[in-house]
C-alpha cells in the first residue's frame, strides 16, 4: 500500500475530501481527528492490517506521518 492509499484511508475515517491530508500536519491542526476517528482507526488497523493499536499508542502520535507509519503489515 503507498502513501496515496494511506492517506485515502485515513481522509476516509476522518470524513475528510480527498487530498486534504500530508504527512507532515500536526494532529492538533485537523480538527476532524477525535476520539471518534481514533476508534475509526483502531477497527481499520485491525481489519486491514491485523494489527491492535492501544490508547498510549495513539496518544503518542504527533503527527499524520506517525499515524502512517503504523499502516504496515
């Protein structure tokens, strides 16, 4: 899966248009980024990557960019 892809995901579980997402935004600036959407990415990590985030994972991200580097298989 690239980077386009990634994004598309994460634009998804955030209700986002396409193309709003880059890497480098800070989580703080996407107001769309709440716990709602932090649920939203838990299911999809597990469906999609079988993989179980926890809470302190997710409260570490600082970044889009850190959230896309858990999207790996």
């Amino acid at each position: 899966m690239d980077i386009k892809e990634k994004l598309a995901k994460l634009e998804d579980i955030m209700e986002l248009d396409a193309g709003t997402l880059r890497p480098e935004m800070s989580l703080e600036e996407i107001e769309e980024w709440d716990s709602l959407a932090a649920l939203s990415y838990v299911v999809m990590m597990t469906d999609d990557f079988g993989k179980n985030v926890t809470g302190a994972e997710i409260r570490a991200f600082k970044t889009v960019q850190d959230i896309l580097n858990t999207m790996e298989k």
